[in-house]
C-alpha cells in the first residue's frame, strides 16, 4: 500500500501545490561558500567611494614619491611612464573584473531563486484565493437552502393551530402525563 505523501496530508491548503521553496539553484548545493562571499565582499568593497578615494590616494602618494624624492629612493621611474605602477593597477583590475563577474552572477542565482519563490508564493496565493471564494459561494449557497426563523415560527404557529383545532379540549382541562418539555407549553412569540 503506497503512503501519502507529506504534502497531500494538509488539509488546509488546496491540492496539488508545492509547498517547499528552493533553498538554492542545485539541490546539493553547500550554503556556505566561502570563495563565493570573500569575492562579493571584495567586490561590494571595490564599489564603495573609499575605494575610489584610496586608490587616488594610492596613486597620488606612488606618482608623488617617484617625482619628489631623492633619486636613490626612487622605485618607479617617471621617464618611463611609471611602468611598476601601471602593472599594479593592471594586475588589481585584472583581479577585480573577475571578481565582480562571480559577484554577479551569485547575485543572478540569488534573483533566480527569490524569483521562483515568488513565483511559487503567487501560484498558491492565487490557489488559496481560489479554494476561498469556492468555500464562500459553497457557503452561501448553503445559507440560501436554510429555513428562517421567521418561517419556523410561521410553521411552529400554523401547526399549533391545526393541533388546536383537531383537540380543542387539550386547554380546557389539565393532563396528568409529564409533558416533554421541562417547562410544558410554551408560547412560541
């Protein structure tokens, strides 16, 4: 005999939606990355002002020192264009484009993920939305089968006078049965 599954078990929400949200692209995939978020980190790092602000500060103080200072202490040569400084920025962007491409594309993944979400959170909103204004209109259309007081009370009455009329004596003299009611006779208004 095959099991139920977990989901059909639920009896509050409508039949056939899934309700496990994707944790992730790949169903193995591991939640920590650490490469991952070190290169978002660097990359959300290299997109701040202070960045910009330091690397200016970087190459004015390099250009600066190569220009100003006693020959001998010198490192870059400005008759050559500041060659090591061009390889250093070289190398940062050769670096950082890369990084801000992995950066990307975890935040594409991410986007797809919370998209598919909201995807699935829509389709069983609109479901329960549905199931919902099924059980209203059931609802109502069940209200609109049942009796009113008023009618019972009509009811009540017109049977009252039919059971007086067939026994006209029943008022006249006390009965020593147990009426059925803790009470007797009641009047019905």
């Amino acid at each position: 005999m095959a099991r139920a599954s977990r989901s059909d078990l639920r009896l509050d929400a409508p039949k056939g939606l899934r309700t496990t949200p994707l944790v992730g692209r790949y169903r193995g995939a591991p939640r920590s990355d650490r490469f991952g978020r070190f290169t978002e980190a660097i990359a959300r790092g290299m997109g701040t002002p202070w960045f910009l602000l330091g690397l200016t500060v970087f190459a004015v103080a390099w250009i600066a020192w190569n220009t100003l200072a006693p020959a001998a202490w010198r490192f870059d040569s400005i008759s050559l264009g500041f060659i090591a400084l061009t390889l250093v920025l070289s190398m940062q962007a050769s670096y950082a484009a890369p990084m801000i491409l992995l950066a990307q594309n975890r935040q594409d993944d991410r986007d797809r993920v919370q998209f598919e979400q909201d995807r699935q959170r829509a389709e069983r909103n609109l479901a329960d939305t549905e199931y919902l204004a099924r059980e209203v209109v059931a609802l109502r259309i069940a209200l609109k089968d049942l009796v009113s007081k008023d009618f019972i009370k009509s009811e009540l009455r017109a049977l009252v006078e039919t059971l007086e009329e067939r026994h006209p004596d029943t008022d006249a003299e006390p009965d020593d049965t147990p009426s059925r009611t803790p009470r007797g006779r009641r009047a019905l208004d």
